[in-house]
C-alpha cells in the first residue's frame, strides 16, 4: 500500500555514494537538514520515462526552482553508486543530486518499495515527488497505484505549480553550430552573458548539413530556435531580444 507521508520525518538512513573513485556516505542530514528540498524518486536509472521526461524535467526547471526558494533537487533510485554516476554523465544533469539507494533502505521505510519481479529488476522505488523543508515532507505527489509505470503528477510542471503557480519558466533555446564559426561564438557568448541556458547542436556530431537545411530551410550557422520558433543567425538573435 504506498502511503502519503506529508507532514512526517524523512527516513534517516546513509546512503553509499562514490565520488572521485571514493565510497562516501551521505546521510539524510546532509541532503536535508535546514534546506528546501525537492525529491524525485524513480523505477531505475537509464529507463525510458526516466531518461526521457523525469529527469530532463527537472534539470531544466532547477533555476526556475532556485528562484522560489528551492536549495538542492534530489534523485533517489534503488541502484548502486556507479549505475547512478553513470547516468548522471549520460543525461548531463548538473543542476540535480542523484543519490544510489542501493539496498533500498529510504524507499522502504518512505513506503514507497515495490516488486518489479516481471520486468527482471526485483524491488524497486515506485515513481513519486516530494518537497521536503527542514527534513519534514510538506507536499507529496504519488503516481497512480496502478499496473505499469504511470507518469502524471510527480513531474516538475506538477511541483513547480504547487510551490508557484505563477513562476516564469525559462524559455527553451537551441541553435544549431559548428566547430570553428565564429558567429556560433559571438551568438553562445551573447545567450551566456544573458544569463541564457542553451542547447547547442553540432553540425558533424550525427547532425548534418541537410538536416540543418531540412529544418531551417537554411545552411549556415547558427541557427537559433525559441520556444519552436525559428529567429535565425547571430544579428538576428541581437535584435530579437532588442525588441522582446
């Protein structure tokens, strides 16, 4: 039976961490104590909801969160340390914690352990967000029990309207580059000095000339996106946000 903790302790447990090829153990105090936090729990690390939309999510909206209060974004999963490490590297996420719980201990005692026997991964923590402040959960939010793995209310959209339904979330920009231009350069510096978070696609990096064309029309770079629209090279990023 999953069961809504909101308004108890955090489990006080260590967790097994490894940093610079070193075991170091975190305790609940460390992640927790006299800070504001945001904690995801998730099936396995390298699985498709997770790679694809829970963690992305998160990394994304982590200065958005900043902003209203939020000190450290946690990532909790029944894996080991170096499963952990390496999916951390994978989905390049720098703005959020992910903590191994290896044996299972936290989402056990949070009530959140569930058997995964038919998919070959045994226990496993069931997909829920937290906000936990000063060690005491104030908010949860806790998928569906129902069969398979549902994905609706422990997203980073659903925290981030709880905490403020009126935060400005950052727009979303991509630009196309390529290795060398210095106009790709003038245009990262000119987002940079903003204070602009970006995707950048690297032409020649399982990116092409003729896909850049098929998508912009165009075949010199940068080509930069916002929000899905297209605003061109580096003088028309310039003006764009003259007049914005």
């Amino acid at each position: 039976m999953l069961e809504n903790r909101e308004g108890q302790q955090v489990p006080n447990v260590t967790f097994r961490t490894r940093k610079d090829n070193q075991w170091v153990d975190v305790k609940t105090d460390d992640l927790f104590s006299g800070k504001n936090v945001i904690v995801f729990a998730l099936p396995g690390a390298f699985t498709p909801t997770c790679s694809s939309s829970h963690v992305p999510g998160y990394n994304d909206l982590a200065k958005v969160f900043k902003q209203n209060g939020i000190d450290e974004i946690v990532c909790i999963s029944v894996n080991d340390a170096f499963v952990m490490n390496e999916w951390a590297k994978d989905q390049q996420a720098e703005n959020i914690t992910l903590i191994p719980d290896g044996n299972g201990e936290f989402t056990e005692q949070m009530r959140m352990l569930v058997d995964k026997a038919d998919l070959g991964f045994g226990k496993r923590s069931w997909r829920y967000s937290m906000l936990v402040k000063d060690g005491v959960i104030e908010k949860m939010f806790i998928e569906p029990d129902v069969p398979g793995d549902p994905f609706e209310v422990s997203d980073a959209e659903t925290m981030l309207k709880y905490i403020n339904p009126d935060a400005v979330k950052p727009s979303l920009v991509s630009l196309f580059t390529r290795v060398g231009c210095p106009y790709c350069t003038r245009a990262k510096a000119f987002l940079k000095e903003r204070g602009i978070d970006f995707e950048e696609i690297v032409l020649g990096q399982n990116i092409t000339t003729k896909t850049l064309q098929a998508v912009t029309g165009a075949t010199n770079v940068p080509q930069v996106f916002i929000d899905g629209k297209l605003i061109g090279g580096s003088e028309d990023l310039v003006k764009y946000f003259a007049v914005s």
